[in-house]
C-alpha cells in the first residue's frame, strides 16, 4: 500500500495531523518510536495550559483561538475530557514585557480579560500570597488542557477513521523520489506520497537521514505536584497561571481530580541528547528546590512538594515554532522546536498541517514560522 501521507512522530502535532487528514479522507501511517501517549516526549504530566493573550507575542493569537475552537470541538462532538475552563492568570511586575505583550494582545483581538493589583488578586484568590509590586491579567475563557487524554482521543479517532498507526517503530533509512517517499525500519517499509515529520527532539536524527539538520536544541524540564487544600486550590475555583518577572518564568494549575496544584519552571533547564533517556526527577538538586521556592513565596509555606516528573522542550534559537516545507524536498513537511509552548496548538498545528499536504496553503499566516528566518 502507498499511504497519501506518513507522518513521523506521533505525538501532540502528529496524532492532531493524522486525525485532520483522515477526516479528509487522505490515507495516514503514523509511526512513533514509542507507543503514544507516553513518557518520553513533551506531552505528558496530565495537563498544559491554554493562553489566549499571548505573551510571546500576538502573532500567535489567531493560532490559539482557532486551537481552542478545535479543544472546544473534541469536547462536545465527542464528549472528551480535554479542556477545562479554569482561566489563566499571567502575573508579573508592571514592568514585564511578557505582560504588556499579554494586554496588547488582548487589546488587538478583543479578548476578555481584567487587569488586577496583587491585592485584588491575594483577596479573589487566596491561594496567592504576591508582593505590592506585581499585578496579574486575569484571562476568563482560558484554561487546562488534558494532555494525555488529547492525544489518547486524537488516537482513537485517528485509527477509527482508518490511519495506520505503527508504534515502538525505529527509522534507519529514508529514501526520498519526487513521487515517493519509502520509509525503512527493522521491521517495515512504508510508502508515501507525502512526509510530515513532527519528532520533536529526534527531528534532527529523523532529517539526518536526508542530509539536513535545524537549529533544535532538546533540553531536560520536570514539574511537580503539590499537597494543597481543595477548599482553596480545586479547578472550579482557582486559575491557571503563568508568572514572569523578567528573570524566571514559572507555571502552574489548580488542582484537578484532587491531584494537588502542579508547578513547573518553564526556563533553564540541562541540554539533552536526543537518543539519551532522560534522567529521572531529583537528579538536580534544582528539580524539587526551584518550584518549591516559589509556591512557599508566591502562594504558601504550607504547601507540601508530592511528587516531580521530567519531559523535553525542543528549543528554537528564537523560542518560535518551525513549521514548513524542507528545502529541497516539498513533499516533506516538518513542524518542530514548539520550545515549551506549544501543546495548546497542537490541534490548530495538526490543522495547519493537514491544510498544507492538501493544498498546499494554510487558512492562518504562519509566515512567522518559517524557516527562512534562519537563512
């Protein structure tokens, strides 16, 4: 058989794009070198958030609210338990360029949201415990994603639709023509017209295979889990948030099922190899040390740490999405480096991307995302 399009690495983007294109009737091989959802990539630990007024820039602001048409869709048409509206709560000293891009954004698109001192804040939600000289914009219609069970659905209706999915798949050989691509590894060959490469931080060893590599550099994260008072914390009453005082960035969520608020540290981080496993929670003193600094500061000393975990960001030298053709080959596609924000997308992305192998152009400008900027 000759697939209309593989797409290698079924993750986030990948699993989103294979549903698209088999709701459009095109023939989908999935293949992963594990068995989505998993715990090697970027999209597990439960839930990610969604922003709307977007703080690294407005230029994502018509991909986030297509993207939370799509959340919105996979809730209802199928009853999914992918999106809770929590909102989200960007905080940051009036001073912070994350929270003017955050009001601009709002201004530009029309966006609900409320400017609020740490007072409004500590008295509305007093799961905070801020400092005079910080502020928040509270966003109304954001909120959490349910990660694994995005992708688990994006899974199910994917393969319902008749996309093949190939797990625990390793890729030794790519053999591009202008008519095909043959895909070899030790236990299949796949034939397609059509590639997407959506790898995350084994692209490069995927390109590599054509001669070609990006600037993605894959780096260790982790986040944890904290003990905390469900009368305060429980996610019909307190937000999402994300926190950036010009030298650290944080975020974080209210507690979902009972599972306790969950922080991470969306900066720093230790560079990784990409065919290196990672290493696990509490290997650096910083894992446990860093959220637990914050949480005692920010909202409380009572706040007990429970349990860490670690995932990947594939950084871009910019902190922007790559999502394009390969030079050279233009029947290959690559979606790559969403570098720590990107899962909130990845419905729209896996649109985009559909669009793209159909048509051959997208319903939003993603010109930003091209890779012409690294040239």
């Amino acid at each position: 058989m000759i697939y209309d399009i593989a797409i290698i690495g079924a993750g986030s983007m990948g699993l989103s794009a294979g549903y698209y294109l088999s709701k459009a009737g095109k023939t989908v091989a999935l293949i992963d070198s594990n068995d989505p959802p998993h715990t090697e990539g970027s999209h597990h630990g439960e839930t990610r958030i969604i922003r709307h007024a977007y703080g690294e820039g407005s230029a994502y602001v018509p991909l986030a609210l297509r993207s939370q048409e799509l959340w919105n869709d996979l809730n209802q048409t199928f009853n999914q338990d992918v999106f809770h509206q929590t909102g989200v709560l960007n905080i940051g000293p009036e001073n912070s360029v994350f929270l003017h891009n955050v009001i601009q954004s709002a201004r530009q698109y029309n966006l609900q949201t409320e400017i609020l001192s740490a007072e409004q804040i500590n008295n509305r939600w007093p799961g905070y415990h801020l400092p005079n000289h910080l502020m928040g914009v509270y966003e109304i219609n954001s909120g959490v994603l349910m990660s694994e069970n995005a992708l688990q659905t994006y899974r199910d209706l994917a393969t319902a639709l008749g996309a093949t999915i190939y797990t625990n798949t390793c890729i030794h050989r790519l053999d591009v023509t202008n008519q095909r691509i043959t895909i070899h590894s030790s236990s299949n060959t796949i034939k397609a017209k059509q590639l997407i490469i959506t790898a995350g931080k084994g692209t490069n060893q995927i390109l590599s295979l054509l001669g070609y590599q990006l600037p993605l550099f894959p780096i260790r994260k982790t986040f944890s889990w904290f003990s905390a008072a469900e009368s305060i914390y429980r996610s019909d009453i307190f937000p999402a948030w994300s926190f950036d005082n010009g030298n650290e960035t944080y975020y974080g969520f209210p507690s979902i099922d009972k599972a306790g608020i969950k922080v991470g540290r969306h900066d720093g981080g230790q560079p990784v190899k990409a065919d290196e496993p990672l290493k696990k929670f509490g290997t650096y003193s910083e894992d446990e040390q860093d959220v637990s600094q914050f949480v005692h500061r920010y909202m409380s000393p009572e706040l007990q740490h429970r349990q860490g975990k670690v995932c990947t960001y594939t950084n871009t030298p910019d902190g922007n999405f790559i999502i394009d053709r390969l030079p050279n080959y233009q029947h290959v596609l690559v979606a790559c480096g969403f570098s720590g924000h990107g899962f909130k997308f990845s419905s729209g992305v896996g649109e985009l991307l559909s669009q793209l192998a159909i048509r051959g152009k997208t319903s939003l400008d993603i010109s930003h995302f091209s890779l012409n900027r690294f040239a």
